[in-house]
C-alpha cells in the first residue's frame, strides 16, 4: 500500500484524552456481540469471533482441495505485481527479506515497481534475474501506471503517460493502467492490460479502519488477534472490485487488455514503540518516523515496560502489512512456456492470466479454456473467431461457483468443481469462481477474457 496515516502525529491538535475516547469508541464497536457478516467493514471484520470463523474456513479449504494435473502444454506459474522495496522512498524492503516472504507465499514471479528517483534508477539498479528460485523483473508505478521497460527511462522523464506507453510498448516492455479509482476515464492506447484488483484501493474503501488506525490506543488492543490471526487480519479488507470489473470490461471491447492483481507491498504499515530519553517513549511507524512522545506513566497501563528498560529498546511492535501476508493475498497465475523472462512476457502480452485470492484456498490446479468440437483448446486470453459447438470446459481444485461473464453481464452459473458450458454466440468471455465465506459468497478466482469474434 501506499504509505498512510496510522498514528496519531505529534503535529495533530488532539489530546490524548481524545485519543481515548475515540479508542473507546471504536473497542466498543469492535465488542458488539450476535452474527458477523463478512459483508460487513474491516473493522467488524475483525473481531475474535469473525477472525477465529475465518481461519477455520481457511483450514477446512485446504483440507478439501484436490490436486489436480493442469491440462495443455503450458506451466502455471504464481506472480506478484506491483510490489515496492527500499528503492522505493515509502519501503524498507531488503530484497533477501521479499524474495524469502515470496517463497513462502508460493510466488515464482515479483515484477516490481519503485517510485522513480534521482538517487536510484528503477531499470538499471532494479531487482533483476533468478533469486534463489524466484524470478525478478524490474519496473515502475509511474505516470499513473505499472511501467515494465526493456531500458531505463531516464531520457524520457517529461513524457506523458500515453508518450511512456508508447516508449516502453514499442521496445517490447509491458504497462498496465493502475489505480483505476482514481482514473476511471483514462483510455491510453496500447496498455497490455489493467489491475483489475489493488490492495490500496479496498483499503481506501475501509474509512473507518482507516480513521481507527489512527490510534496507538486501537493498535495496541487489536494487535493480539492480528499477530493471531495475521493473513486473515489482512485480508479482511478485501471485497468485490466492481468498480474496477466494470471499466475493465469496457476496456476490453475497445482492445484486449490483461488483468493483473496489484499487491501494491511495501511492508510500511505499523506501529514500534520505544523508549526514548528519561521518562519518554517514542511512538514510531513502521519506516521509523516519529509520531508521537508520550510519559512513560501513560503508557505503562497498557503495556509492559521492563524496569531495567533503556533507550531505543523496543517495548511493542505490530507490522500489519507484511510482505508473507501482503504477497499471499492475492496472485496474477500466468500460463508460460518456461519461467523466465520471455515466458513471463509472452504470457502478459497473450492475456493468460487469472487472479486468485490464494489466501482463501490455493487456486493451483485450477483451469479454464475454449474447447472446439475436434477438441482443440484455446487457452485463457485467446483471440479467435467464434465457432458454433464450442464450449467453456474448466477445472477447479475446490467446489465452487461458476459465473461466466460477457462483455458485463453474467450469461450462465453453476455449482462445482467443473464447468462444461456451450458459447452461444460471439463475444468476449470471462469467468469467475466464488467460494463461501460465513454463508456469504466471495469471490476467489477472476480470469483474463476469452475474445470470440468477431471483436467490435
């Protein structure tokens, strides 16, 4: 995520009383009782009992799922976009760190994103080549996009997005339009695609997350089921991208365009809490930034301060966006040759992706394609003429709810782990797979459309 106000700052005109009263507040809206939605917002989210119901659907869903061999010649490999490190001026992300957090989240691919900056260029001094089996791609959040060049930029600072579009495009890089709440109306031509998904925009979503992160006070009493119950803590924030759904398949009438999830990791969202000089602690964030000083009086109620305590020792700290959790949340799977840097590209530019919100139940196995009636099988992101007798055939390594959606408009549902569906018509074609979340459905799996022409 992009770096965001989680305490209160020393420049603020609130009172600590006032922080009180609003940590008050806000625990108490934490401690209603009687059934949690999953519907419902962030903070709601994150009650004990809503936490605890959630891990467990996580465990029986791994529990049920079935490994399944992915038909076709091609290998599904896990990626993650838009991900900043210590590059990056709101990141400390030490590379070793990242890669090490992407092993375990089951990512193959981290394509990367640094903010620009006179000290650093992202293409020649970026995370590049094969690291203790993860493959690394250098790239940019610039210009209102994920930018993946083939050169550095630096000469080409003053263009404008559609200029760099075209720069990196026609030297064989890929860009994909970001942050699409904020640019709704923007139509650059030539993009490989668009996110489909970020993990800052459903947090923007989370107003009263937001305002309650705010205060230490809300932090301190939140962090024991956050440090218990860490990935669902952070993937409470996610809901249904509608928004971004929406322009996206109107983006895809116009020209094929790639959907890709942007993980939008920084690791730079929490508290540290330390002793300061004489009687004063120092409230920190997580890029280490002072917030706020306090007596070491007030805060002793609320957590333990050893009596032998110096300054700069450590007495709290709570990350909540860690870089194990943030990569897990959700995923970009690309259908390559190989893995490696060509495989990658070929996959983005060809439109063979889908995201999976792997945090809920691991999507590997899952499969999707246009099966002819000579059996010949067009996969995800394919560009081809419509033939009548053709059918959607697909996999799924859990019991799910199929949607199989044209150009906006779901066409057809079913229930279970296959899909075998007639295409009646030409058109452009995706699907979505929903599991159940405390009886209410959420969505699991968005792919890249099928284009069955002919294309308007």
């Amino acid at each position: 995520m992009s770096r965001l106000p989680l305490t209160m700052s020393s420049r603020t005109n609130l009172s600590f009383g006032n922080v009180i009263i609003a940590a008050i507040a806000v625990l108490h809206c934490l401690g209603v009782g009687g059934s949690v939605a999953f519907g419902q917002d962030a903070v709601e989210r994150l009650s004990r009992k809503n936490l605890e119901l959630v891990h467990e659907t996580v465990r029986k869903y791994a529990e049920k799922r079935k490994e399944l061999r992915r038909p076709g010649p091609l290998r599904e490999v896990r990626a993650n976009l838009h991900v900043h490190s210590l590059l990056s001026h709101d990141s400390r992300g030490k590379i070793e760190d990242i890669v090490a957090a992407a092993k375990r989240a089951g990512t193959d691919v981290l394509l990367f994103t640094e903010h620009p900056s006179r000290e650093k260029d992202f293409y020649e001094d970026g995370h590049r080549g094969m690291r203790d089996g993860v493959l690394l791609i250098p790239g940019a959040e610039m210009k209102g996009m994920l930018v993946y060049p083939t050169l550095s930029l630096r000469p080409f600072e003053s263009a404008d997005s559609q200029e760099t579009t075209q720069i990196v495009r026609n030297r064989g890089g890929h860009v994909f339009l970001s942050h699409l709440e904020e640019r709704m109306d923007w139509q650059i031509q030539g993009l490989t695609g668009v996110e489909i998904y970020n993990t800052h925009a459903d947090f923007k979503k989370q107003k009263r997350m937001i305002d309650s992160m705010k205060n230490p006070l809300w932090l301190l009493k939140t962090s024991e089921l956050i440090k218990q119950y860490p990935q669902e803590a952070f993937s409470a924030l996610q809901t249904y991208p509608d928004d971004y759904l929406k322009r996206w398949d109107e983006l895809c009438r116009i020209a094929p365009h790639t959907g890709v999830a942007a993980n939008d990791a920084h690791q730079n969202v929490g508290i540290r809490i330390v002793m300061g000089e004489g009687s004063q602690v120092i409230v920190m964030d997580a890029l280490g930034e002072e917030l706020l000083k306090l007596e070491k009086l007030i805060v002793a109620p609320l957590i333990k301060i050893p009596s032998d305590a110096k300054q700069g020792d450590v007495l709290f700290q709570l990350q909540i966006d860690p870089y194990e959790n943030s990569l897990r949340h959700a995923g970009t799977h690309l259908l390559v040759s190989e893995l490696t840097k060509e495989g990658v590209w070929s996959a983005l530019e060809e439109g063979r992706t889908f995201v999976a919100f792997d945090w809920l139940a691991d999507s590997k196995g899952f499969d999707v394609a246009v099966v002819g009636t000579d059996d010949q099988r067009h996969e995800i992101g394919t560009r081809t003429a419509w033939i009548e007798g053709e059918k959607l055939q697909g996999q799924s390594p859990l019991e799910a709810h199929w949607k199989v959606v044209r150009e906006g408009e779901v066409v057809h549902e079913a229930d279970g782990d296959r899909l075998d569906w007639k295409i009646p018509s030409a058109g452009i074609y995706r699907v979505e797979l929903w599991l159940e979340v405390l009886d209410q459905p959420h969505c699991w799996i968005l792919t890249s459309p099928f284009y069955l022409g002919p294309i308007r």
